[in-house]
C-alpha cells in the first residue's frame, strides 16, 4: 500500500499526524508547502493525499486541481480552519474527497483517512476490473456462466439465440460472440428489426435493384451483403413479420437470397445471431412465429440474466458508466456513497443495464457535488409511488378543473389536461387523492348520462402516463416503453392513437 502525504506548513500538525498514522501501522510521507508535493506527484502518487488549504506559495486548491488533473480517482482531503469554510466548500464541490475542519479530533481524522483509504483500494480495483473485461462488465455467478458459453462458443460458426429482457445488454454479447470468432476481422451489423418499418425491412435485409419500387433510384446491398464473411445481428427477432420470416428461413436453411426485385440468387456467407425478449415458444403456439424457423435460430441458446438476477454486479457497473459518462463529458468523475450504492443495488431496474447507464448519465450532470449521496437521486427512485400518483393527481386535478368537459368536447379537454399536466408538474399541492378526483369525475360524466365513460377516461389517464414516461426518457420511446412495462409496438401504437408529439426515434 502507497504512504499517506500530509501536505501542511504547520510543522504541528504535521507531526500530529505522522505520530496517529504510525501508530496505526499507515506509512506517510510530508511536504512543507503544495510545490514540493506537485514535484512528487510526477513520479510518485499516494494512496490518499492530506493538504492544508491555506500555506505560503500555492494553496491547497491549486494542488487539488493538480491531483485531480493527473489522478481523476485519488482522494483528496483538506485541512482548514473554521474562517475557510466558504473555501472548503469549494474545494468539496472541486472533486475533494471531504474537508475536516481545525482544530479536529484526532480519532476523527484517522477515521476519515481510513475511510479515503477504502475509497482508494476500491477505485483501484474497479479500474482492473474493467480493464480486465472491457466489453462486458460482470462479476455474479449468472454473467461468468454467460462468458463461459462466449469461450465455448467462440471458435463456432453455429447459430445463436440470446434471450434476456430489454436493456440487458444482449447486443454487447453479440458483439463479443463475433469478436471472439474466426470472423473477427469481417464486419458486425446489427439490425434491430422492430425498429425498421414493415414495408422497409425487406429491403434492409437483402437489399433492392434499381427500380424495384418507387424511389428505389439505385442498387442498394442489404444487411446480408454487407455482413459478408462476419456476423448480423438480428434484435428482437420476435417481431419479424411472417412473409420475411419464410425468406429468412429460407436463407438460414440454404445460404441463398434474392434482392428485392432482383431475379439473380445472392449467396451469403454469413453467421446469425438473433435476440429477443420476448417468448418465442408463445409466439409459435400463437401462430405469431414460424415454427421451423424458432428451430433454425435456437441451435444454442443464450439466456442473459436481468440486472436484478446479479445485484453485486450493480457498484462495479455504476462506477464503470459514472466514468465512461465523466469521460465523454469532459468532468470530473462523480462519487457514490456506501449507502448509495447499497440503495442501487437494492432496486429492481426494469430496464435494466440500460436504465441504470441512464441513470448514470443523469447523475454526473444533475448530481451536486462529487459524492452521491441517496437524496441526491432522482426522486422518482426515492419516492416511486409518491412520483406516479403525483403526476396522475395533476392530470385528473386539470379534468376536473372549471367545468365538465362534455362528451362532444372531451377530445379538447385531453389535450388540455395534458397541457395543464405539464404545466403543474410536480407542484400541484391538492390534498385530495389522484383516486378521489377520478372517482368524482367518472360520477360526474355518469351524472350527465355520457357513454364509454371507461374508454374516455382511460384514453385520459393512458395520455397523461405516457407523457410523464416520454418526458423522463426526453422523448426515447422504447425506454418510455421498458419504464411503463408495454411492448414497442404498444406505445407506438397508443402514441399515433392518442396524437401525442416530441417522441424520438430511440
């Protein structure tokens, strides 16, 4: 383990310090002033570094910014007296792992070095981890059982369906299965097939000639083509529609396919990987999938488990996101408390690895400070019930509101209560239960003899909950889909229905 600096012009303090920490068996090692210590940090580093901030020359401030300029992860703490508060703050909110105020009891300040300490050691480990396994980040008994069928199958050619809920990283597995594989050096293409259009699929797949349809202005490669020699990746394989499905059986069972228009036969050398979160055996006993074309793609299946299903995975993957978020961002790496990472992984995470990468983002740019506390969370996290009755209560305060929207009106009377719902989000005070007004309002349509009163209020209640979901995810339609629990087509489907705008395609 690497010694304690003591960074201080106090030649007491200095010693104080020295004489706790070797009593405590800890190395250190102390400067008179921040120069000589910044001159160390070129060819030496610390395990955890102790500065005053206030000494003759530079400050502690300026060796703070050196450190964290040189060693993002290296905790800093800064010694100052009650008159630089304001200063240590600062210093705090600059990446400064505490501050402890003088004069400080000794045990306290050894409990806090201590602590620095084990910040230290895990930010070491977690930086080996991850240079260990930079493609995917697991360390629970359910994901080592994933990378051992990765090396298994790594020098195969067969076909492989992986399994797993939305958000669960199935095409990070893809990737590795073809990385992994003697077709490394040939292209990856991915293709999410819920995501393309019916009528384009086709074309996507196996590509088109000139002229076989309007606006097809030149010959275009499919995916197939351009997966040439490597692997496609075919995401949720589940929503194929049927005809594409027989042409993709036929290209599985003998290696051949036409473009789109075409009349020249395609020979593709080409390896599959599908995914899906869905379940396909329902499906084929729906009649919704093809029966033979589940067994052509199931040759090895591939079940990714959800991140509930590997909790302990939960601190090394929200320190990984938290630095590869600081990184693209160009800031400081933010901090998660004990307690807050204890609180993560006690969470189920519907969306799973994706939603807590998300999560992360939101984190390093709405997070104060660089240590997360638990109430620095969103609040939906904090207060999930409280979060979803509040938005749910200003959408049915805003029906109510005035007078009773007639049947011939209640179209205008939707887009209102959303336009209201936006408005108060978040601070609307009624004492009143979102239930209570509902109710009151279903009394009061029944009172003027309206119909479909169920339909009506429920096109109500879905428009407002899609909204709140699409705002939270800023307009992602397939994250607003995972965080309500509905299929994509099923938010699509209710979006066109009920004209809601601002969505992005994800």
């Amino acid at each position: 383990m690497k010694p304690i600096w003591i960074v201080d012009d106090d030649d007491s303090i200095r010693w104080v310090l020295e004489k706790a920490l070797a009593r405590e068996n800890l190395a250190t090692r102390s400067f008179t002033n921040a120069r000589d210590a910044m001159t160390a940090l070129q060819s030496d580093m610390p395990q955890v570094l102790v500065s005053d901030i206030r000494m003759h020359g530079a400050s502690g401030l300026e060796l703070l910014q050196t450190v964290k300029a040189k060693y993002p992860g290296l905790p800093v703490i800064i010694m100052t007296a009650f008159s630089d508060l304001d200063s240590a703050v600062a210093a705090f909110q600059g990446g400064a792992f505490e501050y402890l105020a003088k004069p400080f009891d000794l045990a306290k300040a050894i409990e806090l070095i201590r602590r620095a300490m084990d910040e230290s050691l895990r930010e070491a480990s977690v930086e080996q981890n991850i240079s260990e396994t930079p493609e995917i980040l697991g360390q629970a008994p359910a994901m080592q059982d994933v990378f051992r069928a990765i090396g298994r199958l790594s020098q195969s050619n067969v076909t492989v369906l992986i399994t797993g809920e939305s958000g669960s990283g199935k095409e990070l597995v893809a990737r590795a299965l073809h990385k992994h594989s003697p077709r490394s050096l040939q292209p990856f293409i991915a293709l999410n097939t819920a995501a393309i259009p019916k009528d384009l699929l086709e074309s996507e797949l196996f590509g088109h000639e000139r002229g076989a349809f309007t606006g097809a202005q030149a010959t275009r490669r499919g995916r197939f083509e351009q997966a040439e020699g490597g692997t496609l990746f075919l995401d949720e394989i589940g929503d194929m529609p049927a005809e594409l499905q027989t042409r993709l059986l036929r290209v599985l069972s003998d290696g051949h396919f036409y473009r789109v228009g075409g009349h020249q036969p395609m020979k593709a050398n080409v390896r599959v990987i599908a995914a899906t979160h869905q379940n396909l055996e329902s499906r084929v006993k729906d009649g919704l999938f093809r029966e033979d074309l589940y067994h052509r793609l199931n040759v090895i299946r591939l079940r990714l488990p959800s991140l509930r299903e590997r909790r302990e995975d939960i601190p090394l993957l929200t320190k990984f996101f938290l630095a590869q978020s600081a990184k693209q961002l160009g800031v400081d790496i933010k901090r998660m408390s004990d307690p807050a990472l204890n609180f993560l992984s006690g969470l189920d995470f519907p969306g799973n690895v994706r939603q807590l990468e998300n999560l992360c983002n939101w984190i390093t740019v709405m997070a104060p400070g660089q240590t997360v506390e638990v109430f620095d969370l969103p609040q939906e996290l904090l207060h999930p019930d409280q979060s979803i009755e509040s938005n749910v209560e200003a959408a049915a305060s805003s029906v109510n509101s005035n007078q009773q929207p007639s049947a011939e009106l209640l179209p205008n009377s939707i887009q209102a209560s959303n336009a209201a719902h936006s408005a108060n989000f978040g601070s609307h005070q009624s004492s009143d239960t979102w239930m209570n007004l509902l109710e009151n309002e279903a009394s009061a349509m029944l009172v003027q003899g309206q119909s479909e009163v169920i339909d009506k209020l429920g096109r109500v209640f879905e428009s407002v909950v899609i909204k709140a979901a699409l705002r939270h995810t800023h307009g992602r339609k397939n994250d607003a889909a995972i965080r309500l629990g509905i299929g994509r087509n099923t938010i699509t489907r209710k979006i066109q229905e009920l004209g809601i705008d601002g969505v992005k395609d994800d």
